[in-house]
C-alpha cells in the first residue's frame, strides 16, 4: 500500500523529496490539486473543503497512510481529516513546531507562511501546546510562492524581497525561524544568509515523522521491488512537470491528470 501526499500544488514535492530520502522503499502517491491552486489566499472553509476531496480522492487509490503537504491546508483541515480517515494523517505544522521548541534557547520563535498559515496562529498554537513560555511571531510572505514556481530561486529580486519581507526577524530577538510553508526550502539558503538565525524545514520534520509513523505501527514497506511513484494533477500536467521536477530534484512520470466535480 502506498503513501499518499497531497498539496495544492508542486509546494508538497519538496515534502515528498524528504520522504523519498528517508523511505527509499515506499510506494508514494502525490496529489497536486493545480486546477485549484493556491490555497493560501482562500477562505478557511473552502480550503478545508477541498482537503476533504483530494483526501477522498487518495483513499480511493488504497493509501496507508495521508501526508498533507501544504501548511495552509494543514491549519484549517489536519483534526477534520484525522477524525475522519481510517488511515494515519500527518500534518506539516507539528513536525515542525515540535522542532522549533526543541532548538530555541531564547523562547522565541518567528513563523513565515503564507497569508492564511499566518493569520490561523497554526504554528503558534502548536508550538505553545508544548511549551506556552514561547513567543511565537509570524510574518506573511505571499510573493514568495510565485517567485519560487517562476524559478526565482536567487538574485536580486528574491534576495531584496526576503530582506523587505524579514526585516522584523533581523531586527527582532528570535533565534529560530520555521519555514512554515512547503515552497519555501527552495530559497532557503537566501533566508538563511537573510535572518542569519537557525532555521527549521518541516518537510524535513514531516518525513521523519512519516517514518517513525510507519515504523511505529509496522507498516513499513520491505525492499521487494522498486519503489512506485505516480502523481495525479487536476490540471494540465505540463507546467506541474516543468515546475516540479525543480522542486522534486528528480524526473516527473507516470502522471494522470484527473477531475473532482468542485469547481
């Protein structure tokens, strides 16, 4: 049985690049649902309405187990689905909460994401469910996601936008910043060089959650075989393929473009 990933698009690749990288042997399903991206400047109940779909869609196909590789859909849908599906879910925004009280000395935390992840305090109502001594701040980030797909990853334009967009984490008193939305690994060394503080991916966090998950319950794949790997698109697969094979650091096949009756 695979494992099942969806986004709202090619942002969760670099979540299912991690988990390739933990879990080698696993079958993994991606759903990118590209007719309908982005999530991020989209109402909190249409995106958990769309969760739901691209949630049914993949138990449909037999998954083990639901990775929702998008921390907007993360925010508003992770307790509906877990309540509801038969299988595991797993979020990004815990991986990468727990990370980020791990690592901090100073008990201050700032939080990048888009609009939606930011305004839902997600991050910062996970992050102080563990520790509530921890300041929590988040920043909104939206011109991010569409440099990173136009494949600006470096130069000027993107290293003058994170400078404009993260002047609050320089000039404040945190010392970690979570990258709390799944296009952002991509320019993570211009954060880096940017807020010069440490920095937590979650699609790292997510796949070693994945991991102790499937270990946990015995539901780790054996190496019989190579690992399959299919992708499912809402719309055309051409620019999914272009855009995330950059993402994915690996060649896009056997993919299907398919149809949910939600406009």
């Amino acid at each position: 049985m695979p494992v099942g990933v969806f986004d709202s698009g090619v942002g969760g690749l670099t979540v299912m690049r991690e988990i390739i990288k933990a879990l080698p042997d696993e079958h993994i399903l991606y759903f990118g649902d590209t007719a309908r991206v982005p999530y991020g400047v989209r109402s909190p109940e249409t995106v958990l309405k769309y969760s739901v779909e691209n949630s049914q869609f993949l138990m449909s196909q037999g998954i083990k187990l639901l990775v929702i590789a998008c921390n907007t859909s993360s925010a508003v849908s992770l307790e509906t689905l877990r309540v509801t599906l038969p299988v595991p879910v797993i979020g990004v925004v815990e991986p990468g909460a727990r990370a980020a009280v791990a690592l901090t000395k100073k008990k201050k935390v700032a939080v990048i994401g888009t609009e939606t992840t930011i305004n839902s305090s997600s991050y910062e109502k996970a992050i102080r469910a563990i520790d509530d001594s921890i300041s929590v701040s988040g920043i909104a980030c939206p011109l991010f996601v569409p440099l990173i797909e136009e494949g600006w990853l470096e130069g000027d334009v993107v290293r003058l936008t994170a400078e404009k967009y993260l002047a609050p984490v320089r000039q404040g008193s945190a010392d970690t910043l979570v990258l709390g939305c799944t296009h952002y690994p991509m320019i993570k060394e211009v954060i880096r060089d940017t807020v010069r503080i440490a920095l937590i991916d979650s699609a790292v966090e997510t796949a070693r959650e994945v991991k102790r998950m499937l270990g946990g319950q015995g539901l780790l794949r054996a190496g019989r075989g190579p690992a399959k790997r299919h992708y499912f698109v809402t719309d055309s697969p051409e620019k999914f393929i272009r855009v995330g094979e950059r993402f994915l650091d690996h060649r896009i096949s056997n993919i299907t473009k398919i149809s949910l009756d939600s406009p």
